[in-house]
C-alpha cells in the first residue's frame, strides 16, 4: 500500500525535504536545489524548471513510495 503523500504546492523545497529526504535526488534531476530555491513554493520552483506541480509531484510520490 502506498503511503499517503501530501504535498502542496504552496509548501517550500526545504519543508518537504525535511520531511522526506529520500525526493533530493529527484529535485536534483530536475534542477530543483535546497540552497537558492530551498525557500520557494515547491510548485513555483517545478515551474520554473519546466514542470508542472503534478508532474513533479507524481515524480516525488514514486520515490516516496519506494523508500
């Protein structure tokens, strides 16, 4: 059973890597740092690199699921 991941997209990078660390590499990929763009909305920061929120939030469930 997948666990229940809820992330919004108004909640920044760092909050949801705090709690789920396991994500950085899929941030990585996708441009996303910790450092300059740690403190924007983590649907801003998909946004800016090209994605949507669902995308990447499809993306982070995956490797949430999996850990």
């Amino acid at each position: 059973m997948k666990p229940t991941v809820a992330i919004q997209p108004d909640e920044t990078v760092n909050t949801v890597v705090q709690r789920y660390p396991e994500v950085l590499p899929v941030l990585s990929r996708a441009g996303i740092d910790t450092c300059c763009g740690g403190g924007l909305p983590i649907g801003e920061a998909a946004r800016a690199h090209g994605l949507t929120f669902e995308t990447l939030l499809e993306q982070l469930r995956t490797v949430i699921g999996a850990a």
